[in-house]
C-alpha cells in the first residue's frame, strides 16, 4: 500500500505542476517555480518563530506569504526594466539568502536546517497521515496537493479563455478588456500554492522538475494548450510511476528517478515529435534535398 501512495502522491505532484507549468512555459517564465521553491525559507523560519511550532500549516502559511511577496518583486523589478529571467535570479538568490541567515542565526539551538524546512522526502508518505479522531485518512501530503490540484483546475477552468488570450497576446487580451495584470499574479499565486503545497512533501526537486520536463514536452508535442495540458499531466503521471519502479530497481532517489524519467521522455520528443523533432527534421531536410536533386534539369 506504501508503494501505491507514493505513486499517487508523484501523480498528484505532476498533475498539479504540469498544469501550471504550461502557462509558465508558454510565458517564458519556467523556472519560477524554483525561484519559489528557493525563497519562501524566510516565511519558513519566520512562520516557525512567530508561531513557536514546526507544525505544517504554520510552515506552510508562512512559505505562501512569501511565495506570494516573491511573485510581486519578480513583477516589479521586472515592469522596472530588467530581463525576467534576470528579475528571477536576484529575488530568489536574495530571499534564499536571507533565509539562510535567519536559520543559523535564530534557529541554531532548534531541530530546524535546510534539509528539513527545503527538502521533503517523498519515501516518508505513508507514514505522515491525517487522522480524524480514530479514522485514518491516508497521507497528509496527498490531501494538500490535491486540494492545491483542484483548485488550480477549478479556476483555470472558469477563466480558460483569459489565461489563453494573456498568455498568448497579452497585448490582444487588453485590447479586449481582459485585465491581463490581474490574471498574471492570479496564474502566479497558483503557481506559488502548488508549489508550497508539493515541496514540503516530496522535495524541491520533484516539483521543480515537474513543473518543468513535463509542460515543455508536451510543448514538443502540440501546439493546441487544451491537448498540451492533458499530454503534460499523462507524461508526469507516467514518469512518477516509472521512476518509482526505476528507483526500485537501482536502489536510488525517487524523486530523483520520476525527473529523470521525464527528462528521458523529453529527450525522446525532442528528438522524434513530428513537429519539431530534431531527427525527423533532419530527415525531412534530406529528403526534400535529395528529391530536388533527383529532378531533371529544364
């Protein structure tokens, strides 16, 4: 039964962040998420001093409020000039760094290091359980990730059309009277949620990965959002299943084998998706070459 919940939890974890990741690589802005997963350390350990208890909804609070604070400085520093990707980089490396500080500096007595506040460990599932009264209701981690999935797919489900159109052309989407500011830092706070809700649990690195690998091969594969969505949440639920039982088999990380796994369907459509496979282009190329170089001379 272990096996079958961490499988679900990969599952719930790649549904989840394929789904936003979608926007977030038609937007040319994919590595958010690690910038998220990075620099909600502070609201961590300032959610673990206010409260004085390292209980998960206090950490998580605090992360959100700071995934949210993230998303804002991105946006600002941003609209005041600098590249995106570079916007991205000074906000989460500052925010990582301070909250680096803050745990050495006022948490030096306490059980509380990286490790345990950054990087989940998606082996532990099982055993972390919600209990009402005497009813065990399975894993801790598979109720927030889903609540994080249901909501994400509630509202991009209501507003489709206006995170199509301001993904896009944002420009088009305002001439129409959709306020394009408002669902940008309505798509970032699902972004900062899922990614909250997915890291404690499973580790930044999953949730990273997935919010990635997945999305941008689905990218590769399409060029319909709808299908893309649906093709990003069956490519993260059959890496999250084959990386498990990769990782069985070579004794290694689960996260690290459900990424791993991704990147190799990656590489697979980069290389044979009809579109813009790499080999198949090539191939085309040629053919077309050698069919011209066939014709007769008039």
């Amino acid at each position: 039964m272990s096996d079958l919940w961490i499988i679900v939890t990969g599952a719930l974890v790649a549904s989840a962040c394929g789904i936003v990741g979608c926007f977030l690589v038609l937007r040319k802005m994919a590595m958010i998420g690690d910038a998220i997963s990075h620099s909600v350390l502070p609201g961590i350990v300032i959610a673990f001093l206010v409260s004085g208890s390292r209980d998960s909804l206090f950490m998580l609070l605090g992360a959100a409020g700071i995934g949210l604070v993230t998303v804002l400085l991105i946006q600002l520093i941003h609209q005041s000039g600098l590249q995106s990707d570079a916007s991205i980089g000074v906000v989460f490396t500052a925010l990582f760094a301070i909250g680096i500080i803050l745990v050495s500096v006022y948490t030096r007595d306490i059980d509380l290091d990286l490790d345990c506040v950054l990087y989940g460990e998606i082996a532990y599932i099982p055993w972390n359980t919600l209990q009402l009264g005497s009813l065990d209701m399975g894993p801790k981690a598979v109720w927030g990730i889903g609540l994080a999935l249901l909501l994400s797919v509630a509202l991009i489900g209501i507003f489709y059309k206006q995170f199509k159109l301001t993904s896009f052309d944002p420009t088009f989407a305002a001439a129409v009277g959709i306020p394009v500011a408002l669902f940008h830092y309505l798509l970032m706070s699902l972004v900062s949620v899922t990614t909250v809700a997915s890291f404690e649990s499973v580790g930044a690195i999953l949730v990273v990965g997935m919010l990635v690998v997945p999305p941008a091969t689905a990218y590769l594969l399409t060029d319909r959002l709808g299908r893309m969505m649906i093709y990003s949440v069956v490519i993260g639920c059959i890496s999250s299943a084959a990386g498990y039982y990769a990782a069985q088999f070579l004794d290694a990380s689960i996260a690290g084998s459900m990424v791993s796994t991704a990147g190799f369907l990656f590489v697979i459509a980069l290389l044979f998706s009809p579109r813009h496979g790499v080999l198949l282009r090539k191939w085309k190329q040629r053919r077309i070459l050698a069919d011209a170089a066939a014709e007769p001379f008039v």
